[in-house]
C-alpha cells in the first residue's frame, strides 16, 4: 500500500466526511434516528481503528530502517 492511500486512510478529514455523506443519505431516504446514530458511530469507530493501524504501520516501518 503506498504512502499517499495510508496518509488518506488515517484522515480525519475523510471519515468525517464519508458520515456525512452516509448520514444524509440515511436521511434522505427516512432512515430512524437511533440507526442513523448507530451507522455515523460504527463509521468513525472504523476510522478511528484504520487510522490507529495506518499509525502504528508507519512507526513500525520507521523503526526497521534503524
């Protein structure tokens, strides 16, 4: 996985927006509102997970070059 894809995926900036984005939809379409809680909160518990492996990915490699 290259360095850019890794950088993206551990944004903060994305994972808010794709809640948003998944939010409105849910919305859009009637969606209740302890699901449309539910589906925001499991998508920034999967950010937060991406983001904590992409970090710790990152350390490790740094600590091979030395």
């Amino acid at each position: 996985m290259n360095e850019e894809f890794k950088r993206k995926l551990s944004s903060r900036k994305l994972w808010m927006a794709l809640a948003a984005f998944i939010t409105s939809v849910l919305v859009l379409f009637g969606t209740d509102g302890d699901t449309i809680t539910n589906v925001t909160a499991m998508i920034m518990a999967l950010g937060s997970v991406v983001g904590y492996i992409v970090a710790e990915a990152y350390v490790d490699g740094a600590r091979e070059k030395f």
